[in-house]
C-alpha cells in the first residue's frame, strides 16, 4: 500500500503532525507519533512473522478545514496482495468522507464494501473514531473489534468500552462483510484534556505465557492500570509492549499486532491560510472527480 509522500518516514523520532485533507496509513511496520488537532497518538504496527505487509490496517486522517480528525484501525482477513487491494479501496472511502462530522454513512459503506468483496472470507474487524476537536467530542464505532480502552481523567480510572450512549435498537455489531444488514451501536462520549483512548488488536489479549494462559482483557486491563500517564504516548505504548512481552515472550511472532495510543491534549492548532485552501482545493477536485465518474 503506497502511503502519501508526507506521510513517511514511517518509523522515526520525529512526530508528524497531520494536514488537512492528508490520510496517513499503512499495513507495515511502524512505530511513530502522529499529531491533530486536541490529541497526540502513537502508531505501532509489526506484520506477522516480520513480513513487509501485514492485516493490521490503520487510517489517520484530517478534514479540510482541521477540526475533524478520524483513526481506523481494521483488522483485514487474509495478508500481501488482497489486504493491499481491499486497503486501497477503504481509503478511497475514508476520502470521500473524510469532511464529514458522523461516520454513520462510513460504516455503512464500509460493510458493505466487504460484502461485495468476490471472496468467501472478505471479512474485517474494525474500530472508527472521529475526534471533533471544536467540540471535544468523541464518536466511537465497533465493528467485532477488540473492545477499546479508555482513560477518564475525572473518574482517575481505565474502562472497557463497551455501553453504547447512541443506538437505533438492537445493534448486532459483526465485522463487516458478514451481513449488509448489519447495524451498529455508536458512543458519543465527552472528551477532556488527559482523557486515553487504546484501540488494539487481537494479539494483545490473545498472547500466551509459558503455560499457554491467555492473557485476556483483564490481564491487559491490569498491565495498563501499571503504566505512568505520562506526556508521551510512545513512552506509554513501548511500556505497554514491553510488559505485554514479559507475559509472552514470542507474541510479536505469533499474529499481526497493532497499537494505537490516544492522548488528548488541550492544543488547538489553527490550520494557516495557505494549508486550508490546499485542503478545500483537494476536497473540491475529489468531489469534481466523483461527478466525473457517474457522468
């Protein structure tokens, strides 16, 4: 999957602070810190058994006018040619609603883009956040994904995500490609400054130590609650894997792994003159694009 070209280095000490209407993502291997707007996030990212490309997805984006910031993580079936394939055609989706405030019609989209897939197993796992800095909110969808962590500064206390605060019913919350008729619960969840997000994949609560015991979500949850909050995300993330190895020693071998560690923050960057109408002129020629295409 070829990232943009301000997009790389992937792996560097160097934070990159997203721009507006730019998408950063990738299936390889990366350890690096990725700024928006009212939140710093650590990306790590290591393919099965170290191979170039893994199913690990991720997708860190920003909006045309810098207030709305969205982060993907999917956890696609298969690896190499096909992850790389169906990766191209999510992001084109990000793209396409990349301004938008609700990821609503993404997730729709999304699944069934997957139902669509000519393939048996064109199934993923996924979990969609979009930051609304202006107005320090969160929207979190789970699609079968590993439940997320977050961080509360006013409660002082870690939590699994898991009691939806805006639904239409009974959701069913399959990965997508399962069933177009899925649908979805969607958290709306207030955000303050030192509040933590965690989203992962399966192989930090699927690793095993010596005894074959699954480490699970307590065991992450206990392993998390040890960490220092401190002001660097990577700090926390490469604490967290490095207690994560002292449970199981091969787990970076064992499966795609992926770690995306949220702070955020009470920065509120105004994007310049310039690097905003970049970003409408993008956003307009995609639009003018999409007209083309259904003339």
């Amino acid at each position: 999957m070829k990232n943009e070209p301000e997009s790389n280095p992937r792996v560097s000490s160097g934070p990159h602070e997203l721009q507006c209407m730019e998408i950063w993502n990738g299936s390889s291997h990366v350890e690096k810190t990725v700024t928006s707007a009212g939140l710093h996030a650590w990306v790590f990212s290591q393919p099965y058994q170290g191979d170039k490309q893994g199913g690990d997805v991720h997708y860190l984006s920003l909006c045309a006018g810098g207030i709305v910031t969205r982060i993907v993580l999917s956890d696609v079936a298969g690896h190499g040619d096909r992850v790389s394939e169906t990766s191209k055609k999510l992001r084109a989706l990000l793209r396409k609603f990349m301004n938008a405030k609700k990821q609503d019609r993404l997730v729709v989209e999304l699944n069934r883009e997957f139902t669509e897939l000519e393939t048996k197993d064109g199934f993923a796992t996924a979990v969609l956040a979009t930051f609304l800095s202006h107005k320090s909110t969160l929207l979190l969808t789970n699609a079968g994904h590993p439940r997320p962590l977050i961080y509360q500064h006013s409660r002082k206390s870690w939590a699994f995500l898991d009691e939806p605060t805006s639904t239409a019913g009974q959701a069913d919350n399959f990965p997508f490609g399962l069933d177009r008729s899925t649908s979805y619960e969607h958290f709306v969840i207030k955000i303050d400054p030192g509040d933590w997000l965690l989203l992962y994949t399966d192989a930090y609560t699927e690793c095993c130590d010596t005894s074959d015991e699954l480490l699970g979500e307590a065991g992450l949850l206990k392993i998390v609650e040890q960490i220092s909050r401190t002001d660097s995300v990577s700090q926390f993330g490469l604490e967290l894997n490095r207690l994560v190895s002292e449970h199981s020693a091969r787990w970076l071998g064992d499966d795609d792994t992926t770690l995306i560690a949220i702070r955020f923050t009470d920065e509120r960057r105004t994007p310049g003159p310039i690097e905003k109408l970049t970003g409408y002129f993008k956003s307009l020629s995609q639009l003018i694009a999409r007209v083309g295409e259904r003339v």
